[in-house]
C-alpha cells in the first residue's frame, strides 16, 4: 500500500472506532505495527488527527484518535481520488473483458 492508502485508512478506521490501538490497526489494515504509528505521527504534525489520553480500568493508558475538521476534509479528498482511480481501473477491466468475449467469439466459443 502507499503512504496516501495508509493514511486513508487509518483515517477511516479512526472515524468508525476513535479507541482502536495502534495494534488494532496494525492488525486491521495488514501492516506493521511501526508503520502505523509512523501514520498516526504523520496525521498529528499534519494536524489531521488529535490524539487524547485517558487512563481505563486496568490502569494503563488508553489513546483515543479523533479527526480534525482538517483530517475530515483530507479524508474526503483521499476517497474522492480512490474513488476516481477504482473507476478507471473498473472501466479498464470492462473493455478488456469485452474483448475477450470477442476474441472467445471469434474462436468459436459463444457461451460467453
């Protein structure tokens, strides 16, 4: 994945669950725990999340990562060139299929 794929979806996964750890994510996404917290310390200098502390029952330090109006706003311009891309791609594919059932066709085979 790229650092842009990264940072969308630690973002997305941040606004479903603001009190997932970094383990969580790491999990979740398939990448390596220093990777993600190399994200999360990318999204707070870019002032893209907030990150708060509290302590939970156990007594250890729980973090909660909230998106900023800035991080919201990124996170849409993110989806919106994902999106733009997994079109391209799509539509690719499409015409591609479609010769092949040409081809297909053209060899004989018209179940397709």
């Amino acid at each position: 994945m790229s650092k842009k794929q990264n940072q969308f979806q630690i973002l997305k996964s941040l606004e479903q669950d603001s009190h997932s750890t970094q383990r969580q994510l790491s999990n979740n996404l398939g990448v390596s725990l220093g990777k993600v917290n190399y994200c999360i310390k990318s999204l707070i200098e870019k002032d893209l999340i907030k990150v708060n502390n509290f302590r939970n029952n156990k007594n250890k330090i729980q973090y909660s990562y909230l998106l900023t109006q800035k991080g919201i706003e990124e996170k849409a311009k993110l989806t919106l060139g994902f999106l733009r891309i997994k079109t391209q791609e799509y539509d690719a594919l499409k015409q591609e299929i479609e010769s092949l059932k040409e081809e297909a066709k053209g060899m004989g085979e018209e179940s397709l």
